[in-house]
C-alpha cells in the first residue's frame, strides 16, 4: 500500500449536510455566484495568510487547496483557491470560472506550464496538471455535479467546455 501524496485535510461538512444543501443553492444562482466571486479576494487572502488552512466560507465550504501556477504571460507565481475531489493519488479541479464565458486564468497557466504547486493544510506540494478528455473528463465532472450541485448550473451558464485536470505529485 502506498501512502496518501497529498495530506488528509477537509473543509466544511459532507455534502449532506442542510447547511451546505442551502448554501449550495443560493451559491448556484447568478447572484450567488456573484457574491462568491466578491469575497473570493478575502477568502483568498485569508487562505494564503493561513497557508491553506482557514476559509472564510467556514463550515459551508467544500473541500479547497491553493493552486498556485506560473503566469503565461507575466512568468509570475499565480495563486486561486479552488475547491477540489481527491480519487486515489490524484486531485482533480474544474475550471468552471462561475459558469462565464472566458475560461479562468489558471486553467490557461496550467496548459502553457502544467509544473503547478497545491497547498493543502499547510504543506505546498509540487504537482503535474493534465487535461482530461473524453469519458474521464464526463466521469470526473459528474463526480463534482453530484458533489457540489453548482457545477450543473455553471455548464448551462456557459458555451464553452468546462476544463477538468487531474493533478498528480511531482
């Protein structure tokens, strides 16, 4: 048996919970997502201040790393925090950006320079980023539909095809 790449840590309460159901829908609507995307600058600092280990969506929130890139354009570190789902020893992420029209900026970092840092609990971990295609990409997005309910209403918001990446340690 080999051991975990990545540290046991998990943020907020199974996707069962009430509290997270609601929250689950009000983040869904356009209004929601809007006020996600205005505290994601406090969020994200207080994650980067706290080296991944506080969030300001507390108990609501589903689990989330720090990915950190290098800028396509700048050569300059890059740091989001992004929710995430672990299967074995990948992590997978889902550029949704919100359900908007663009994909997101890291996304676009990780298929010019796939060399990629996460920061779970504390601990910054080199990682590999690849792009999933096909059935995988189809298996692994659904796994984030069924998980966190949102990622259904960001893929009708959108024309463009919502990216998926497996990250693997490095």
């Amino acid at each position: 048996m080999t051991e975990n790449p990545f540290p046991a840590v998990r943020w907020g309460k199974d996707p069962g919970s009430a509290m997270r159901r609601a929250a689950g829908a009000v983040i869904g609507t356009k209004a929601g997502a809007w006020c996600v995307r205005k505290l994601t600058p406090l969020d994200r600092w207080l994650l980067g201040h706290s080296n991944g280990r506080w969030t300001i969506f507390g108990p609501i929130a589903a689990p989330l790393l720090l990915l950190t890139t290098t800028g396509r354009k700048s050569g300059e570190r890059r740091q989001i925090p992004l929710a995430y789902m672990q299967e074995g020893e990948r992590l997978f992420l889902v550029g949704s950006n919100f359900g908007q029209a663009h994909h997101p900026a890291w996304a676009l970092n990780l298929l010019a320079d796939p060399n990629a840092w996460v920061t779970m609990g504390g601990t910054e971990i080199p990682v590999l980023a690849t792009p999933l295609t096909g059935a995988e990409h189809d298996r692994v997005y659904g796994k984030f539909v069924d998980y966190i309910s949102n990622y259904a209403n960001y893929e009708q918001r959108t024309q463009r095809d919502i990216r998926v990446f497996a990250l693997t340690r490095r």
